[in-house]
C-alpha cells in the first residue's frame, strides 16, 4: 500500500501500549449496534466490491484533478462523507502552477465528474473563477469547521479543516485502531471502499490480529467517527473475522494509471 499507510501503521504501533483505561474511554460515546442493523458474514464476499467498488486510498494516490477545460490542475486530498457513509464531497488541493499558489477546495460529489474509473474527476474550478467561490467560515486564517449544510456549496478551504458534527473526512477515519466485539485489537482501518456513492466496506489491516494481510467488511455506522485516531469498533467477533479471505485490490475495476 502507500507511504501514507505505513506512516499511520508506524504511528500506531507507537500508541499501541497506551493503557486500558484510556482505550475504553475512547470509546464510550459508540452505542451498541442491534443485531438486524448488522450484515451477516458468511453471506458477505468480496464479488460486488472487485466490480464496482473504488478505494478511497488509491483515490488519494491515483485520481489527477482537471477543471472544465480538460486541464490538470491537482489531485484528491480528502474525501467527505456523512457519517451514514454517504459521500458528500471532495477536498482538491489545485493551483500549484496558477500565480494564486496552492489552494484547497471542497466541492460537492454532485459536482464532480468522475468516469468508470477513478484516473481522473472533473471539478468546476478553474484559474479564472477560483476566486469567486466564498471561503467557509468568517476568517480563512482561523481553525475551520465544516458543517453539514456547507458541504452543498463549492469554495476554498483550510488545509487543516475539521469535519463538523454528521460528518467525517476520510482521513479521520483511515489510521483509526480497529477492535472486535471483544475488545481485541484487530489491527487498523486502511482503507475506505466506496460503491454507489456511499461507504460500502472497511478495510482493515489485521497483522495486530497475527493475521497477514487487507481484509474487507460491510460499513457499520457507529454513532461516532473516530477523530485523532481512536477506535473503530467493529460489530464482528473473533469466530466471524476468521472466516474471509483477504481482499486482494489488484482485483478491483476501478485500478489503474492515468495516461
């Protein structure tokens, strides 16, 4: 996977001490999930994820921004999504050539243009008109939250946006601690899949587990998104995780290098 990946595993393993107590408290405000609110293992595979599915991490890596006029402007810095897993936008870091310099900009997924693949998304922001979108919040300079009514309107943004409540960005969730129903340590939250516009599996890194490799499972809201990286706590037991194969990404549809 990417130097990204390595860099919250690396960052997680040295935590990964931090006591009990600490732990638990993280993880208080995630209420219990109701058994019918909970997908069912041994009917879930991998199949539909492989056709249509897209990840959020080889968005990061793969995805070249272009505006109306087919030029490349930058790439894909965040995604942003309701915390039922709808996605709502992307964050772009654009402009690097333009004499503006490097500008971050949220724009709604009804926005973005994006084909079969995820090689390139279109967005609606060129060199002329970057300037007419208004900045969220009073002053640009200052610590920036975005809420869930923002997130209908295009405009620049602070690199360091915060996600406001009902909504998480990508990267608050990615690098997350991810535990079994048991309260074992499964491993870490590496990746986001996305299908028909909204989060459709979690993938985690299991090697805290002792178990090798990337494995895939269903999206189950919590009540809560991890921020700062705490804990996803997944609706599955040690009985149920052993049962999937690994997810292998060189399966999915969507992979590829722009031309």
């Amino acid at each position: 996977m990417t130097d990204r990946l390595k860099i919250a595993a690396s960052a997680l393993a040295l935590v990964a001490g931090a006591p009990a107590m600490a732990q638990d408290d993280m993880a208080q405000d995630q209420p219990e999930m109701s058994q019918d609110q909970v997908e069912v293992l041994s009917g879930w595979n991998y199949d539909t994820l492989y056709e249509t599915g897209w990840s959020v991490e080889n968005m990061f890596d793969l995805t070249e921004i272009r505006d109306a006029n087919g030029e490349d402007i930058g790439d894909v810095e965040n995604v942003i999504f309701a915390n039922d897993g709808e996605v709502l936008g992307i964050i772009a870091q654009v402009g690097g050539f333009w004499d503006i310099g490097d500008t971050h900009v949220y724009v709604p997924w009804d926005q973005v243009e994006i084909g079969d693949t995820i090689q390139v998304a279109t967005i609606p922001v060129t060199e002329e008109t970057v300037d007419d979108y208004t900045v969220f919040g009073e002053y640009w300079f200052e610590e920036e939250t975005l809420t869930e009514a923002e997130t209908e309107e295009t405009g620049p943004v602070n690199d360091d946006l915060e996600a406001g409540s009902g909504i998480f960005k990508a990267t608050d969730m990615i690098g997350s601690y991810a535990y079994l129903t048991d309260g074992v340590r499964y491993g870490y939250v590496a990746d986001l899949i996305v299908q028909d516009d909204a989060v459709s599996a979690i993938v985690t890194d299991a090697a805290a587990y002792g178990t090798g490799g990337y494995y895939a499972y269903p999206y189950a809201w919590r009540g809560t998104v991890p921020t700062a990286g705490p804990r996803y706590d997944m609706p599955y037991g040690p009985q149920e995780v052993d049962t999937l194969e690994a997810f292998d990404y060189e399966q999915l549809q969507t992979r590829g290098t722009v031309d």
